[in-house]
C-alpha cells in the first residue's frame, strides 16, 4: 500500500517526544516473560515457574481448578476466568507477587496534563488504550509510598480545566488478578507540542502492588478504542482525539515510533528513541539511507482492538520457514518477541549449547556465544521480511554464564507478539486513517546479511534488510 501521501517534514518541522531511560529499570528475563503472560492473559505451553490455571466458582466462593473431586464434591461449578499462578518444581502453585513480574517499562515519557501542566512520565503503549495516573484519590499512604519513590501524583483538583465525568469508572485487570482502577474526568493534555483537548483522563483510586512497583506515573494507550476499559462508555485515546480535533493532519492521521536503546549508540541513529505524531520523520529515513518509496505497508486488522498485522513467515540464516496464516501484534508495551513454539525450537536450535530452563520458563543460551557467531533471524511484515539484530537475542543475564533470549513462547496465544526486541529494528510507522502499518528496516551492522557470512532469505518476499545496503 503507498506511502507517498504521508507528510514527512524536515527536521526542524517536528517535535519527537523522547523515550526516557529508566534508570531504576534492570533487565529480567523471567520476571519480563510474567509481565507478558499477565498482560495478554496467556497460559504457557513450556515448562517454567509460572502457570495459568481456571479459577472455579460456586456457591459464594472460589476454588481452584485443581483436584476437583476433592474439593468440590460434585458440586456445580462454574469456570469464571483464567488466573496467572507461580508454580515450583513440585507443581505448587501460588499468587503471583510484585517481585514475580516486570510489571515496569525500560523508557517512558513525559506528557503535559491540566492547565496549568503537570507532568506525568507515562508509559506508551500500543498494546492498551488507556490513558491512566497516579492521582491524589489514591490512599494517603499509597501516596506517600509513590513520592518516596519519585513519582509525579496527578492533581486534579489544582487544574482549571478539569471536568470530572460523572459516573464513569475504568478497571484494568491482569491475568495474576493484580488490577488498578479509579474515576474518570477530561482534560487537556499536551504531547510533543500537540495538544489535546477534553482528553479523558483516568484517575488511579486503588492499585495492586505491582502496579505500584512500577516507576512509571502512569499509561498512555495507543491501541485502539474498542479495548479501552472505561465503563459504563467507552472513551477516545489522545491519537483518536487528535483527529478529531483535527491536531494532526489530514492524510496524516498516523503516530511513528522510533525505539532506542541506550547499547546502539554507535547505530547511525546514536541509539535515539523517541515517538512522532502527525508526521514521519524525514531524518530517521535519511539516516536509514531510505525514502518514502522505501517504506513498506501491510493493512491492519484491529477487530481485536490491537495492532495486528499478517505474519506468515520467517527466516533463519538464510532459510525461510512457512507459519502460514499466523498475525502478530505490533506492542511497544512489551519488551520481548512472543512467538508460537516450532519458532522458538527452530530459531535457538541455531545456537549451540541453547536449552530450555525450567527456572526461568524460556529459552537461554551460553553468553560467550560470539555476536557473529548468533543466527541472523528475520520475521515477516506483511509480505516483507525484517530482521533482528543479533544482540537482541540475548535480553538479559541468566546467571551461570547464560543470556536469557530475546524470542520466546507465545504459549496458547492465537498469535504472535513483536514488543520491543522486534521493534528497535524497524522505524514502525502506525497509521490510523489508513489503517496500516509501516516500517523501514533500521540500518545496524549485526543484521546485515554478510556480518554473520549469510545470505538474503527471503526468497520471494522484499528483504528490507538487503534492499539498501547492495
């Protein structure tokens, strides 16, 4: 699908929102792999610590989905959802507590809310679409707990423009059971020189432990509508209100992401992260040595409320391999790959000495395993393939001179999940008028087919990886 209707300005004509690094952020692969499982409710199909079982309830109680005979005695029962459990090597299992999961985001972003602004460092997330804050309805001692830890508390009451929606509540609720929720009011919100008005805003009132866990102030959901949580209506995300009001564009009715890291700053890009709305950024394509003819699109079906694009092959050292029909989600909200099982056996049977860990459920490999020396794997984007750059399979230290991997199982989810390991490797370009996905493969030495000896492997698809650098 084109592109070329897109604006893509100069440099001096955009304002990029900066990814921030967390600096209280340690990468953890185990605790990574909860927050995901929680997050999009999915029970695991490998061996690890953690577990999805179905919670049973009847009369006025609930039990759990285990020795039934036992414990319900025949009685009717009713299997009301799935909850994400602990489990040992013994097969006990147990709640899932703040220090289980990586519940907090690697980069944030500072957003302008009410007049005058207060700043929120938010967590962007085109995996959600909620916009929610820490907020003086929180508890006193919650809020004291929050300002130990540097958090910015929303203020409603100090906003001239703020106008409470009476009536409206929001609860976001993950799969461990850990939830946050509160009322519902509209303000003006400001991101990068863009403002919004009459954005609804939800207020934090409660929240688990390990939402408090997290350093972020909040979340800014870039998903679509139709997942956000605020009940009994539905409310717009700042990118559906941006085109209402008529804040971006016509005919670019999109938001870019640009994500960095703080290890690729000897990339073209120095390692910068950032986002764009209304606009793709000229000096991210002339640093990539691409054009808007290079951008690649792929239409976007968002019946489930996500970014979810075709994903029917990928590739290994050169060698394609056919998952015919399979989608993935495009989520800036999590950090790893997700992706169904044969991938994951296929991909880590290219690096010897890889094994499967029960301690840590996924896959980790020897660290002394040369960056050269790792597969160079690409996924597909529709009908093009993008590769991931070799450091990005190792995430983070395993302990005993193993990396945890980058890639892991999507256990029984229907599709695949493309977080940040895959996103850091492509300009990713959301278009919501248009409703397609863009990217261009960002230029990085390790996934250049001949860094490792090896050769193109898309055979027949457009490798993005290849087409800029003969």
């Amino acid at each position: 699908m084109s592109g070329l209707q897109q604006v893509v300005p100069a440099p001096g004509q955009l304002h990029r929102i900066k990814r921030v690094k967390n600096q209280h952020y340690v990468r953890d692969g185990k605790k990574s792999y909860g927050h995901a499982l929680r997050k999009y409710n999915i029970k695991p199909t490998v061996p690890g610590p953690f577990d999805m079982i179905d919670i049973i309830q009847h009369a006025e109680t609930q039990h759990v989905l285990r020795r039934l005979q036992d414990r319900l005695r025949g009685r009717p029962t009713h299997v009301s959802h799935r909850q994400l459990v602990t489990k040992d090597e013994n097969g006990e299992v147990g709640e899932v507590s703040a220090e289980d999961v990586q519940g907090d985001a690697e980069y944030l972003c500072q957003v302008g809310i009410g007049s005058p602004q207060q700043q929120m460092s938010l967590d962007f997330d085109t995996g959600s679409a909620d916009l929610y804050t820490w907020s003086t309805e929180l508890p006193s001692h919650v809020q004291s707990e929050g300002k130990k830890s540097k958090h910015n508390i929303f203020n409603h009451a100090l906003s001239h423009t703020w106008k409470p929606l009476s009536g409206e509540t929001w609860t976001i609720t993950y799969g461990d059971g850990s939830s946050a929720g509160g009322n519902v009011g509209t303000d003006v919100v400001e991101l990068g020189g863009i403002q919004i008005k009459n954005q609804a805003v939800e207020l934090a009132s409660r929240m688990s432990s390990s939402f408090r866990s997290n350093q972020g102030d909040g979340l800014l959901g870039l998903a679509f509508d139709t997942i956000n949580t605020v009940q009994p209506n539905q409310v717009h995300t700042p990118v559906q209100n941006m085109i209402q009001q008529a804040a971006i564009p016509a005919g670019s009715e999109l938001f870019t992401a640009h994500l960095g890291s703080v290890n690729d700053t000897s990339d073209p890009d120095n390692g910068s992260s950032f986002y764009t709305f209304g606009v793709i950024d000229a000096q991210v394509l002339a640093s990539n040595k691409a054009t808007v003819n290079d951008i690649h699109y792929t239409p976007v079906d968002n019946s489930n409320g996500f970014w979810q694009v075709a994903s029917s092959t990928y590739t290994i050292n050169g060698t394609q391999h056919s998952t015919a029909g399979h989608t993935a989600v495009m989520d800036t909200g999590t950090t790893l790959a997700l992706v169904d099982d044969q991938t994951c056996k296929n991909i880590y049977a290219a690096i010897p000495g890889t094994k499967l860990d029960n301690s840590v459920g996924g896959y980790i490999f020897p660290t002394s395993t040369p960056t050269a020396s790792l597969p160079l794997v690409g996924f597909a984007i529709g009908n093009a393939t993008f590769t991931i750059s070799r450091e990005d399979l190792a995430f983070a230290p395993a302990g005993n001179g193993y990396s945890y991997g980058g890639i892991q199982s999507a256990g029984d989810l229907p599709f695949a999940i493309y977080g940040d390991v895959v996103l850091r490797n492509i300009y990713a370009i959301f278009d919501v008028g248009k409703m397609q996905f863009g990217c261009i493969q960002r230029l990085d030495s390790s996934t250049a087919p001949n860094a490792g000896n090896d050769k193109c492997g898309s055979h027949g698809n457009s490798c993005q990886s290849c087409d800029r650098k003969d």
